[in-house]
C-alpha cells in the first residue's frame, strides 16, 4: 500500500472474516463512517477440500465449505446492501 501512496493513489485495507458475524459488523461500521457507501463489492475468499478430493469429503469438510463460501457471503452481502444501495 505504500507504493500505492506514493503514486498518489488512496487505498485502503481491512480484514474480516467473513464467517464471523462480529467481522462483518465492524467492517459494515467501518466503511459506513469512513465512506458512507459501496460502490463496488468484490467478494473473493473461499476454502476448498481441506481433506482430500470431491467425492473423498466427508459432511464436516462440505460443510465448513458451504459455509464459508456461499453462507458468509450471503450474509455478508445481505448486511452491507443498505451501503450498497447507496452508491
């Protein structure tokens, strides 16, 4: 990010943990104090098998799959939309 200030150029960085609801929250507050708005969303972390191939998962591993690559995201989306609304 510095090399990017050099240039002039703003950036910004934050983490969340789109699977933990207090993550989301203090991102949501946080981008609503310093921008007030969305205007771009990319939504780009995942998991994939954490044991072995496709058909070699068990329910626990499709699970914590699922949940943080489609629940997360969705509640994350779900609970910024009103900034997003806004730009």
């Amino acid at each position: 990010m510095q090399q990017l200030k050099k240039q002039g150029i703003i950036a910004f960085g934050k983490v969340c943990h789109t699977g933990k609801l207090e993550h989301r929250k203090k991102l949501k507050i946080w981008i609503a104090k310093f921008f007030g708005r969305i205007d771009i969303l990319s939504l780009n972390a995942g998991v994939g098998f954490h044991i072995g191939d496709f058909l070699g998962q068990d329910e626990e591993g499709i699970d914590k799959m699922f949940s943080m690559n489609c629940k997360s995201v969705y509640l994350l989306v779900k609970e910024l939309m009103p900034l997003l609304l806004k730009g």
